[in-house]
C-alpha cells in the first residue's frame, strides 16, 4: 500500500469504451477527476474514444493502434470476460504497485478475483440499482404498459446477467453507490451498509452553466426531458402529468431523445398533442436547459442521472421521481415525486406554471450548490472513498460479503 501522504495508485478497469456516451462519459469523467484529485491511474479500458488526462496511463485491452474488436462481431460477452482475463493477468504483474482496483460490471470477476488473492481491495461501479430489482420493476412497468422490450435491451430480464453481477457484488470490497436510492435497493436485498459507499457523480461547468436573458414570467411554461426514450425513464409519467396540467394549454413540453420504437407508438396519442415538441437526439442539450424552465424526469430506476445535475447547473429547476438519483431537497433546489405518482408531479408542475416566484426561488438556490458536484468534486470524493476503503481493508482485510441469509432466502 502507498503511504499516508502518497498518491493513491488505482487500477481502473472498463470494459467498454472510455469516453464515448452514457456510461462511458461517467468513466472517463471519473479517471480525469482522479487525476485531478491527484490519484495515480492506470486506465485499463477496451478502448478509448477521446483523450484522457496529462499524466494517466492508459492501457486498452481490445484495441490495438487503430484496430478495435468489434463487440457486434464476437458479442458483448465474450469481449467482456476477454477484458476481464486481460486485466486480471496485468494485475498479477502489477502486485505491488497498485493500493486499489476499481472495477465496472459485467467485466470484473476474474480481476476482483485476482484482486483479493494478491491482498488488494476493490471497488465496484453501481451505475444502476441492484440489478434484479432494476430487471423487475422496468419488467412490471412494461407488462402494465403492453410494450415488449427486445431480447438485447440493456433492461429486459436476463437471468445470466444477473447471475454475473451478483458474483460480482459479493467478489468486491465496497459496491459504489451513486445516489441514496441505488444504496437503498442494495440495503433491501440485504446488503450491509459496510458494503456500500456513497460517492457521486458531477457535470461539465465548462457546458452547461446558465443563461443571461431574463425570463418572461407571462410566457409559458416551458418543460424538457432528456435521455433515452424508453420505459424506465417514465416519460409516459410525463406526458400524462403534463397533460393534465393547464400549463399545456400555453406552454411546451420538449422531448429531447430517441424513442424505444414500440414505446413511441405506445405513446403516439399523447406525443400529437400540440403542445409537446419531439426533438429525437440533439447535440445542444445545454442550450435547451438554459431555455427551459424546468426538466422533468419521472424515472422508475436510474444510477443518479446526469442530466438532472446537468438541468441545476443550467439554471432548469428539476421536476424528478425519487428513483431519479438526484442530487437535490424536495421544496429547496428541486421538487421530488415517489416514482409513478402522476397525481403529484401533476401538482408539481402546475405549481410550476402557477407561481414563477417559487420557480424563480427555486431556480436560484438550485444553481447555489452546484459547486458541490461538479466532476472536479466528485473525482475528489471517489478518491476519499478509495482511501477509506483502503485503510478499512488494512485494518481488517477484505470485506466482500454475501447478503444475509435470510435476504438470499427471501428472493
């Protein structure tokens, strides 16, 4: 292990492509935060989509030069676990050099493995719920709905995937929980708190910041979702709550994502309705964040959602389900809904629409804290959970563990 007043040296483990979208963008994020916080990285992912920080070692395990393995070609599997054997023998080369494994799902058994033999602790990405809970709740929404998710949807149940991450779960010293509510469905399937550290993820002050014109409190209220289009985001939740509301009668509701195609044509009635603006995928998302009075996102499971702290940043007060993974307070930076509570979020941007003075307050102690979780912030705050980690490993070894008996019996 390094000493008290050295840098902290990680091995950062991804099988997928850092830097590209989605979760990629949260990984590459995070090693640059490391850096920045001063860690020493050694970024092992499959390939790499754009540069990472001065001073990161990046070593990739399924690209070479200009050639990339094709993930289509082999499928996704196979290249995960080809990842997860090429990272775990450069570990055993590493014994020695590395105080921390910090590890993504679906490609990490082998090295956790390898990890705990050679006496070093690790950590688990949780970009998501507990994944059983996150298979059934999209499931029982989709069933309620009548919309059938493809056999590959990263949502729809596959029992072998979910035997996977478990292994992984119980291989690892520490599971990183991004927000209170994926901490919440660990605890319930019976995991120790011991088990679980709470870090966070940030956004891009260089992107989204707010904007200089005023607001015109007579014009309509102007609502916007952004992500993925799909069931477990609840923008049927949206839809129907926003037309419910007057504030449909004079403002817009702006859908900026690409649709499921089933789920499109599930919503295709509520999607007509004058007032709602289907965008698809758009690359000016900050600018639709600083033109837009509040982000709505309904979700019925996430990781802790980007855009939500993207929308406070820009100065969009969010509208969110507490399954969103929000970093905000109910009544004082943002309104916050129990998941699939059409009634209340309803209530929520009707009040919105109703009094722009409670918008405009909002608004701003929203864009007061969000120093706190920029990517600079949360890179400084995963290296406080690594030191933890480690000095919690050093004094009592590893702490990977299964979930109580009686949990494991229940499911």
């Amino acid at each position: 292990m390094s000493k008290k007043n050295e840098r902290i040296r990680v091995l950062f483990s991804f099988p997928h492509r850092l830097g590209a979208g989605r979760i990629c963008y949260t990984a590459w994020q995070q090693v640059n935060g490391l850096a920045a916080a001063g860690a020493k990285v050694i970024a092992c992912p499959a390939s790499v989509a754009r540069p990472v920080a001065p001073g990161v070692e990046v070593n990739s395990t399924l690209a070479w030069g200009r050639f990339r393995l094709p993930y289509r070609l082999v499928g996704a599997n196979r290249a995960f676990d080809l990842h997860d054997r090429i990272v775990a023998h450069r570990l055993e080369k590493l014994k020695g050099r590395i105080d921390i494994v910090h590890a993504w799902p679906l490609g990490a058994v082998r090295t956790l493995k390898t990890a705990r033999r050679l006496g070093i602790p690790t950590v688990l990405e949780r970009c998501n719920a507990h994944t059983q809970f996150a298979m059934e709740v999209v499931r029982d929404e989709c069933e309620r709905l009548g919309v059938v998710l493809p056999p590959d949807h990263e949502h729809a149940y596959d029992a072998e995937k979910l035997r996977k991450e478990e292994e992984e779960y119980r291989l690892t010293d520490r599971l990183l929980c991004p927000s209170d509510f994926v901490l919440k469905t660990f605890l319930d399937k019976g995991f120790s708190r011991e088990h679980l550290a709470r870090h966070i993820y940030g956004y891009d002050e260089k992107a989204y910041y707010p904007g200089n014109e005023p607001r015109d409190p007579a014009r309509g209220l102007s609502m916007l979702f952004v992500g993925v289009c799909a069931v477990r985001k609840g923008v049927h939740f949206a839809l129907e709550a926003w037309l419910r509301s007057p504030a449909s009668q004079t403002g817009t509701f702006s859908i900026a994502g690409a649709f499921l195609p089933a789920y499109r044509e599930k919503l295709a009635p509520m999607l007509a309705h004058p007032s709602v603006r289907v965008l698809g995928h758009r690359s000016d998302v900050p600018e639709l964040m600083r033109k837009s009075d509040i982000l709505v996102l309904p979700s019925i499971e996430e990781g802790s959602a980007l855009v939500t702290s993207d929308a406070r940043a820009s100065g969009c007060v969010i509208l969110v389900s507490d399954a969103a993974g929000a970093n905000c307070q109910h009544m004082k930076n943002g309104l916050i809904h129990r998941a699939g509570d059409v009634d209340t979020l309803t209530q929520h941007i009707n009040l919105m629409n109703e009094n722009r003075a409670l918008l405009e307050r909002l608004r701003s102690d929203s864009l007061e804290g969000t120093h706190e979780f920029t990517w600079t912030a949360a890179g400084a705050k995963l290296l406080d959970v690594y030191r933890e980690t480690i000095e919690a490993y050093a004094e009592g070894g590893s702490t990977a563990q299964q979930p109580c008996q009686e949990q494991v019996v229940a499911r």
